[in-house]
C-alpha cells in the first residue's frame, strides 16, 4: 500500500485557505485537513467550501483543541461537510468512549486520534488494547522532539502503533528526506502542511512528496 499524501492547512480565512488549494495543489493532495483555527473563525462553512471543490477528497475537520473541555463531545454543526475527525488522545477511556460514540456511531464519520507522545514515554500496551476495545482505528503520531526533529525513536514508536494493527499516519514538521525513514512500514499517511504552504512553489512541492511516497512504498 503507498501511503496517502495528508495535506494540513493552518489558515485563518476562507480567502487564505482556497489560496492554499489553488493551482493543481488540492488536486494532488489525498486527504485535506482544515485546522482548527480556521473552523473556530470561519465555522464548517469552510469545510463546505473545499468539499465542494474536491468532492473526491477526504476532507478532514480538526477539532481536538475543543474536545478535552467538550469531555469528547464534538460542538454542533462544527464537522459538517467533513468525512472524518480528529479527536484528542487521551488516557481518559471514558472520554474516548464518548468521541467514538459521537464520531463513528452518531455522525457515522471516520475518526483519527491524535497521539502526542510526551518526554519520550511511550504509552503501554494496554492502553492501545483499551483503544482497541473502545474502537480506534486510526492514530495520528506528532514527534515532539525539538525542532520536531524525527530520530529513531519516534521511528521505533511507529513500528509499534503499526504492530499494534492501528493506521497510523505521521507528522511533525516532515521533510522530503523524513519519507525514506519509514520505509517498509505500513504508514497509512504522511501529514505534511507548512512544507507545502510556505514553500516558494506549493504545486511543485506536494509534486515532490507524492513522487518520494512513491519512491519510497511503490
């Protein structure tokens, strides 16, 4: 399986957020994530925007900063138009509980976990059954090494989430030269945003990206 090319926009208005599509660059991402900055400012009518001009994509709402004072719950109307969630990682299992009711049952939409591994710790074994159990499928794992710098480590915590039968998609500041790290795991995306968006040709650099994911997994 090549893994998807996960394009995360960081923009603050509808304007911005269609400027960082344009070109052929919202065609050649896989899955497009609006963040939550842009959803708190401008609501899911953003969200409506890009999905009706990518009809095809996987589309992507943001939400994990206003869960955890939510205790999971998801703000109305804040999804609509997205096919899937972001929900914040949690060791609180009622809380996860919650969201995949909300998310996978209620509003019947894919659901990532966001995993922020701090100080190195990894979580345990039982608590990625527990996640199981609760119904998690797919994880979302942000290196915090400084300057998020990927090392060994964050490799080694890969292979154990995709071990642990999760998809498992990744981010943290990736560069072209991050991909190759990964070789020969089942990475179901690589989640790349100010890469794209700051660079001096945004359609040529997710160009490179999806040729090395290919490189790399083809």
């Amino acid at each position: 399986m090549i893994p998807k090319l996960h394009y995360a926009l960081d923009t603050l208005s509808v304007e911005e957020t269609l400027d960082c599509l344009k070109a052929g660059v919202g065609e050649t991402a896989d899955i497009i994530e609006m963040g939550s900055s842009i959803i708190l400012s401008e609501g899911n009518k953003v969200i409506k925007y890009v999905k009706t001009l990518f009809p095809d994509k996987e589309i992507v709402a943001d939400i994990k900063m206003l869960m955890p004072t939510a205790r999971g719950r998801v703000p109305p109307l804040m999804d609509a138009w997205a096919d899937a969630i972001i929900a914040v990682s949690s060791i609180d299992l009622d809380m996860i509980a919650v969201a995949v009711d909300e998310i996978y049952h209620k509003r019947n939409k894919k659901m990532y976990m966001y995993i922020h591994i701090e100080n190195g710790k990894m979580y345990t074994e039982e608590y990625m059954e527990k996640w199981r159990s609760a119904g998690i499928k797919n994880v979302i794992y942000h290196s915090i090494n400084p300057g998020f710098a990927w090392n060994n480590n964050d490799t080694e915590i890969v292979k154990t989430l995709c071990k642990s039968s999760f998809d498992v998609s990744v981010t943290g500041k990736l560069k072209l030269e991050s991909i190759q790290d990964f070789a020969g795991l089942p990475i179901y995306s690589f989640i790349v945003g100010t890469a794209i968006a700051k660079s001096e040709n945004p359609l040529k650099q997710i160009q490179l990206f999806k040729k090395e994911i290919e490189t790399v997994f083809g």
